[in-house]
C-alpha cells in the first residue's frame, strides 16, 4: 500500500488531452453530480436561515439570543451525525460505488426535510416538538456527512487533468448556490408574507421546497455513470478504517488541521453572518437578507477562478494563502462589522472575508481526493471532513452566541483567528499536490 511519502509521480506520463466526445460526457457528469449537490445543501441550510423564525415555535423563552442559541444547538448537533455519514456513506462509496452512495444521502436529505416541513410546535405537542426537531436534523446531518465525501470523490475523478482546480470548484459552486436558493427563498417570503405570517407558518415552505428537489436530484443522480473500477471495489482494503489508518495517517491528519480552520471561517461568513447582523450590528433582517444573498452570489462566482489559480500555482499554494490572509484579517473584518451600519459596506467587509475563503473551498474537495488512493478514498475524504466540520464547523454558531451571551463576543474572533494560524501549520507541511497526487496516475 502507498503512502503519502510514496505519492505516484507526475511528470506528464500521461497524456492530458481528451476526446471531444470523452470531454462532454465528463463536464455532463461534473453537472449531474453538482446538481444534486446544489439540492443537498439546500435542504440542510434551509434550517440555518429559517431559525430567526421557527426558534420561539420550539423554544419558547424570551430572550432571543437564548432561542437562537438553543437552535444553533440543534444545528450542530446535526453535524454530530457527519463523522458517522462520512463513515458509512465512505465504506458504501469505495465498495459499492460512489453514484450508489449519492443515491442514497440524497433519499435521506429527502425524508428529513420532508419530517422537518411537517413537525407540530412547542404550543402543540409540548417537549416532543423540539425532540422530533432535533431526531430530523440527525437524519440530515448522517445524510449531509456522506455527501460532502462522495460528491468531492466522484468530481474529483471525473474530472479533465489540468483542469481539476477549476472543474472540483463546482462541488463548492452548487454547495454556495443551495445557500444563496435557501436565502433567496427566505427573501421572496419576506416581501410575500408578514413577520406574523413567517413564524406562524411561512418558515415550513422552503422545507418543502427541498424535499420536492430531492426527488428531482434523485433521477438525476441515477443517470451519473460510475467512476470506481469493479477491481479497486473488490480489494479487501476497500472502505476499510482499518487501511485507512494503518496506511495514510499522515494525510487524515492533515486533512482534520486544515479543516477545523477552514469549515469554522467557511460557516461564521456563510450561515452565521445573517444572524451576526441581525443579532450583533442590529441591522434589520430583510436588510441582512439581501446583503446575505448578495454576498453569496458573488462568493459562488468566486469559486471557479480560485480553482483555475489552483491549476495554475498549486494546492499548497492555494492553501498557504488562505492560512495567512485568514491569520491576519479574521479579527479586522469582523470587528469592523460589529458595527457596521452601511449595508453596502458590510457586503464588501464579508466579500473580502468570503474572497479568503474561497482560496480553500475552491479546492477543498479535491486536495482531500488527491491525498488518498481509490479504494479508501471516499472514506478518507467523508470521514476526516466530517470529523473536522462536526467539531469546528457545526459548533460556530454555538461558540459565536456563546461568546456573546457571556459579554465577550471578541474572544470569538480569536478563536476563528487561532484556528487560520492551525491551517497555515499544517499546510507548511503538507506535499506538493501539484506534482503529487493519486489522481495523477488515474485516467
């Protein structure tokens, strides 16, 4: 078994031209599983952005930073699930196929979306409304933690060499755009239904939205052709934990370093930034929407110029820049926003948060794929993501009105500051991805 001191080598020994006909059917499949993507993580950050509506239906309490604290709570108990998603779906990926493993977190997205759109509130069903809320949001995040490692596998395969920056950018492209639909949607509500309306029962349309997209998602993913050979499939190492850590240890820890910094700053300037206006700033709540949406947009845009640089000056290089700008400019940017007034100076203040970002999500997917061999990568990908994201990820909101409630919102900024300089560590590190990769000896 290799290591990742024995990476296979890259010195054009294969040939990177492909045919038109080979071209298309790749870019179809980079579509395929993009789209489906795009509606996985609609349905899961449908629930970040309708919580400033739904937290008193579940936790009646009057202080609002209390509620929203008890459904950032929910929400990163969500993530508690994806170190067993990446665990389960990686084992299924590596041996039965990545499109199998698609199929199935996306039927589980479905149903938990479907539960969440049909729950009974406090005033109806007393404790069990907040627990079925909470079992709804497990589901989800089981689902959600084998997307992330099978969809970053299989685009990363299926992928044109040469072009993989630039292409694998599209798992993040369709990631971002289900959070600008879920903010788009939140928006269209709020001019198309009162506050009262919303929180009576307007917040339940975007989880039936999703659910109904998942059924779409599901016939397009059936269509996906499947990139692990039956061979690789077969080997007693496939999706095995075992292999994994007995064999690439280095490169699963390298992953987790990266990622506790990279999925925390991902989710303080994505899902959180429209409470930290609302709760923080005090700007208004269809005001932080628009700039929400806005940013967003613009950030999704980023994705595939970030990738194309990663093609061009390496992963490692990518990677380093993002720990050193993220190092210096976290703590700035967001205690500039803590007062912020100006909705047009906040949406270029999280631009300039989301542009570093974009340096690691761009290729997030595929510098995890180019670290592991194909009978454990899905594996090694799902699970050392999902471990990182359920700790670092899913708590920052938590830790964020955490911070706050305890009249020291500051100390939060150091923390996302503290972790920049954790990725920056361990990208010094890490190999050369550009001219050493897994995926360079594969077609």
């Amino acid at each position: 078994m290799a290591t990742q001191d024995n990476l296979p080598q890259d010195a054009s020994a294969h040939d990177n031209h492909y045919t038109p006909e080979e071209r298309r059917s790749r870019i179809f499949a980079i579509v395929g599983a993009s789209s489906g993507n795009l509606v996985e993580w609609f349905d899961f950050y449908v629930y970040a952005f309708t919580a400033l509506y739904f937290a008193k239906a579940f936790f009646p309490s009057g202080n609002p930073t209390t509620q929203l604290l008890n459904t950032a709570g929910v929400f990163a108990a969500g993530f508690l699930m994806r170190p067993i998603g990446g665990w389960m779906f990686g084992r299924i990926a590596d041996k039965q196929g990545r499109r199998t493993a698609m199929l199935i977190s996306v039927m589980m997205m479905c149903a938990g979306s479907l539960l969440i759109a049909c729950l009974p509130t406090y005033a109806t069903i007393g404790t069990a409304a907040p627990v079925l809320l909470l079992l709804a949001r497990l589901f989800q995040g089981l689902s959600v933690g084998g997307e992330y490692g099978t969809s970053a596998t299989y685009m990363s395969e299926v992928a044109m060499r040469g072009e993989r920056g630039f292409l694998a950018s599209f798992q993040y492209v369709t990631l971002i755009g289900g959070q600008l639909l879920a903010v788009l949607v939140i928006v269209i509500l709020q001019f198309a239904l009162d506050d009262a309306q919303l929180r009576a029962w307007g917040w339940r349309i975007p989880f039936v939205v999703g659910a109904i997209a998942a059924v779409i998602s599901l016939f397009l993913r059936r269509s996906l052709t499947e990139t692990a050979d039956a061979t690789t499939r077969q080997r007693k190492e496939a999706g095995s934990i075992l292999a994994l850590f007995r064999d690439h240890k280095r490169p699963f820890f390298t992953v987790l370093g990266f990622t506790a910094g990279g999925s925390l700053i991902f989710y303080t300037f994505t899902t959180y930034m429209q409470k930290y206006l609302v709760n923080t700033a005090g700007m208004n709540a269809k005001t932080a929407s628009g700039v929400m949406t806005a940013s967003l947009l613009v950030y999704m845009l980023m994705q595939p110029l970030f990738g194309a640089l990663s093609d061009r000056i390496g992963r490692r290089a990518n990677m380093l820049l993002f720990g050193a700008l993220g190092a210096l400019f976290t703590f700035p940017i967001l205690l500039a926003l803590k007062t912020v007034t100006s909705p047009v100076i906040a949406f270029m203040l999280i631009i300039a948060g989301q542009a570093i970002v974009s340096l690691y999500t761009s290729i997030s997917g595929l510098i995890k794929a180019e670290m592991f061999p194909p009978e454990v990568r899905a594996l090694g990908v799902g699970l050392s993501y999902a471990v990182a994201n359920a700790v670092f990820g899913g708590s920052a909101e938590y830790v964020a009105l955490w911070f706050k409630q305890a009249g020291s919102e500051n100390s939060f900024y150091w923390y996302v500051t503290a972790l920049m300089v954790l990725a920056f560590v361990v990208c010094l590190f890490m190999g050369d991805l550009k001219k050493k990769s897994y995926l360079n000896s594969e077609r």
